[in-house]
C-alpha cells in the first residue's frame, strides 16, 4: 500500500530551510536565534508563517490554559524548536500535546544540538478529543473561564466542597 504523507511537500520545505539554517549557524545558540532564522527562510521562500502561536487547552467548556506553538507554517504544520542534545520523549509527548489541543495535525519537531535532528509527527483529528475551544451559542456564555462570572473563587470553592461533603454522605 502506498500512502502519502499528509503534507509532505510542505514539511519537505520546511526540513530543507531547517538544514540551510543549521548549515549557517551550526549548533550552540538559543531557540530564539533559531525561530529568527527560519523566519527569514520562510519569508524568503514565501511561506506564511506564525511566530509564538497561542493554543488553548479546554476541559466542559472551561478554558484551562495557553501555551505558544514556536511557529505555525501555512496553518498547517506547527514547528516546536529545540537546542538540546537529542530530541527526547517529552518534546515529542509535547507536540503530540499542542497538536490535540487545535485543527493543525502534522507537527515537526526541530533540533538545531550537535547534529540537527527533526521529528515528524501527525494526530489524525478524527482520532482526537475535543480539547479545541467548544462550540458556543451567542445566546448562551460568550466564553467561559475557570470560575464563573457570576462567582468569585471563594464561592465556587465553597459549592466545590458542600457537593463532595453531600455526595459522600456527610452534613455540612
């Protein structure tokens, strides 16, 4: 069976900016030197790309956390840049992470250490939990965050605490 690669055109254009900037500025500098790099191969190459990206984690429709993607190219690979010796489990646990957590489903993982190393990693989003931003009505909340707007942190607490004393048996 013979199957293709989502994206690997992209991707392969990606890797050979990678190795022109690894073969410019060798290994020993920091991430950010790297990501400024790739961004000047990228405009020079004509890719649209961002830089930082924000992605959101939610849980029931409450936001959790953001955490910034290094680069998102042609919003459809999203780039996690290393400095490090080799890439290791966490960085690909990482961008298997930042990939559940929106639509784009390839990933490269990109090591500018002793000897430049990529990854590349893709999560299907069929096979993901919805843990994107959670369709909302106009009507009902905008966007929900960790308390409600109708509570402060101490209430919500409170109500936390007297649902598990009552759902264990115990009076209040």
């Amino acid at each position: 069976m013979n199957q293709v690669l989502q994206h690997c055109d992209l991707t392969g254009r990606i890797i050979g900016l990678f190795f022109e900037v690894y073969g410019e500025l060798g290994h020993g500098f920091l991430e950010s030197v790297y990501e400024e790099a790739l961004a000047i191969g990228f405009r020079q190459a004509g890719l649209r790309f961002e830089r930082q990206k924000i992605l959101t984690v939610w849980f029931r429709g409450y936001k959790l956390v953001e955490f910034k993607a290094d680069m998102v190219v042609e919003d459809q690979v999203l780039l996690e840049l290393k400095a490090g010796r080799a890439i290791e489990r966490s960085h690909e646990a990482q961008l298997l992470n930042y990939l559940r957590c929106n639509e784009i489903e390839v990933g490269l993982i990109l090591n500018f250490g002793p000897h430049p190393q990529f990854r590349r990693l893709a999560f299907d989003n069929r096979r993901k939990k919805p843990l994107a931003r959670p369709d909302y009505s106009e009507t009902s909340m905008e966007v929900r965050s960790n308390v409600p707007v109708s509570e402060t942190a101490d209430e919500t607490s409170k109500k936390s605490a007297s649902s598990a004393k009552s759902a264990a048996g115990l009076s209040g």
